[in-house]
C-alpha cells in the first residue's frame, strides 16, 4: 500500500510505501539568510517531516543535495557533519544545480526508512 501525505496537484511532502519514507525536496525556511542557515533549517525541517513519517535521521538511507554553487559546499557541510548522527550517515550525493528560486542557495532529497 502506498501513504501520501500533504500531497498537492504536483507533488506529496512525504510518501510511505513498504516501510520506506520518500521525502520531497526541502528548502531553507528563509531564503534571505546565507548557506548556513539555509542549510540547518532545512535539516529542520527534514527532521520534523521523518518524525511525522514514523522515522528519523538515524533511519536514513539516502540523501542528494542540491547546492546552488560549490563555494559553499565546506559551510555546508559543516552544518550536515554536525545534524547527522554519528556512525548513521546515509548514502549521499552533492550536486551543484541551478534552482528553482534565485535566493535559494539549498535543497535537498531524503529516504529513510520507518522506524520498527
């Protein structure tokens, strides 16, 4: 069976399907601020949609981060080194994209799967 939550026209913010969550790409709450806030609030608010999703950081599997230009990549993830906890880092990808809005300097794709 297939769970879709907050889904819209375009897309869902969180789909569940054979104990795997699928979240839809996260952005910084305020796109004003520079990479590092960007960066933590977005990981907020991945945090607070796995827990709404049965699951959470630790259960992680993957992660693709989409970063608007590589100059920002050790700010970056510094923030990541300290969010993730030790010894669960999922598999991940970095990869320098064009995005959807001028001010966004962040995004990112997560699956994990449900806590047991």
């Amino acid at each position: 069976m297939i769970e879709r939550q907050e889904t819209g026209q375009r897309m869902s913010r969180i789909v569940k399907h054979n104990g795997t969550v699928y979240l839809c790409g996260q952005v910084c709450a305020d796109a004003t601020q520079g990479i590092t806030q960007q960066t933590q609030t977005m990981l907020d608010k991945v945090e607070k949609l796995l827990e709404q999703a049965g699951s959470d950081k630790e259960h992680m599997l993957s992660a693709t981060i989409y970063i608007k230009d590589m100059k920002d990549f050790a700010e970056m993830n510094a923030v990541w080194d300290n969010w993730v906890p030790e010894g669960h880092a999922p598999a991940r990808a970095c990869v320098e994209a064009s995005m959807a809005r001028e001010a966004l300097l962040v995004e990112i794709s997560v699956v994990a799967a449900v806590k047991e």
